[in-house]
C-alpha cells in the first residue's frame, strides 16, 4: 500500500465542472508498478522527543510536504481559498487525507528495547498551509519509563513501497524535558530494514535514556 490512500476519501466527491487533481494523482499513485515505482510525494520529517517526569512520553512529528503534493491537498481542503487551513479545514485534511495512515501506522517504525511498538493512534492532529507549502503536525504517545538501566527506542519513518520519500531535515531531533535523564540520540542508517528491492536504508532516530542517581 502506498501513500496515494490519504487521498481516496475525494473519489467520493468529484466535481462536475472540474476533475479533482488529488484523484487523478491517486490513480496514478495507485497503479500496480513496483518495478518503475520511485517517490511521488516528498516530506521532510522532524521528531520532538517529548519527556515527562516518569520518563519518555511520545514523539511530536512534523511533516513538511513539496509544494506539488501541498497544492493537491489544498486544491480539495482549502474550500474558502485563502490559502491556509482555517479550523473546519483542518478538521476535513484530518478525515480525509490523513487518518486513514493508521492502517500503515502513520509509516512509523518504533523499537523499544529492540521489540516493536505498534503505532496504532495518534492525538493533537493539525495541518498547516504557508506559501504553499502544507504541514502536518501530530503526537504518537509511547510512554517508556526511565529506569537505572540504559532504555533504547529506535524510531524511523518510510513508506517501504518507495511511492513517499519521507527523509530527515537537517535538523531532525529536538529533545524536550531530557535533562533529568541524561538523554542522547543520534541518527544511524539501518541496513537490516532495507525496502525498494533493498536500494534503500531506512534512518534509524536511536534515542538513549535512564535515570539518574
């Protein structure tokens, strides 16, 4: 499955004067060509690490999304054509081109302790559009406890069909409330997770942790 889904929920409302551009690119999206398939959509991802005082408590992750794909999104969102999402907006890119990524958790991979965490909701959903280019922003809560012992948690983002191109901005990682915990991270490719006939290494966000004396 590849992307193209946060788009399927406008098939059911094209318009009679003009052809919805975000069913034409879910058409084309959607077509069956693994062997020629390569990224249609591109996203720049950031990760605040967000800390409590038990420990870590979720993950705040912001997409930002190519002016093409933003402008397909805004062409059916956008209904009053200001150019931004006002709240009723946001509400309908939330419903209708964004939550159907639960089925693919939201094409983020967690490993605590080396064992896989499912990412099967998220809260605090919000879209953003400026100048074009359109943001989501969301909270995946995942509440470790710090103990004596060193926790581990890997996180990365990819749609292993390769129709999104989900890479790590320059500055990936903002750590919050991390102090009392003598957190760390750092970014690591991760070979052994390789999708796209293996042409492609998933970035691995390894983020380090424990309590301290």
């Amino acid at each position: 499955m590849s992307f193209c889904t946060i788009c399927l929920a406008p098939l059911l409302k094209i318009r009679e004067d003009k052809v919805c551009l975000s069913v034409l690119a879910c058409l084309f999206w959607g077509m069956p060509c693994p062997v020629s398939a390569h990224p249609h959509v591109y996203v720049d991802a950031r990760v605040d690490v967000i800390f409590d005082d038990a420990g870590l408590s979720g993950f705040r992750v912001t997409w930002v999304f190519d002016e093409m794909f933003s402008n397909m999104i805004a062409f059916d969102f956008d209904t009053n054509g200001n150019g931004r999402f006002d709240a009723g907006e946001v509400e309908g890119v939330r419903k209708g081109a964004f939550s159907n990524l639960r089925e693919f958790g939201y094409f983020t991979r967690i490993r605590i302790g080396g064992k896989p965490f499912a990412v099967q909701f998220v809260k605090d959903f919000s879209a953003t559009l400026h100048d074009g280019v359109m943001t989501y922003a969301f909270f995946i809560p995942c509440h470790v406890r710090a103990a004596a012992t060193v926790k581990k948690i890997r996180l990365s983002m990819y749609d292993d069909t390769y129709y999104t191109d989900i890479a790590l901005a320059s500055d990936p990682v903002k750590m919050v409330g991390a102090e009392r915990f003598g957190a760390d991270w750092e970014v690591k490719e991760n070979p052994a997770d390789a999708f796209y006939y293996g042409q492609i290494f998933p970035e691995d966000i390894i983020i380090t942790f424990k309590e301290r004396p």
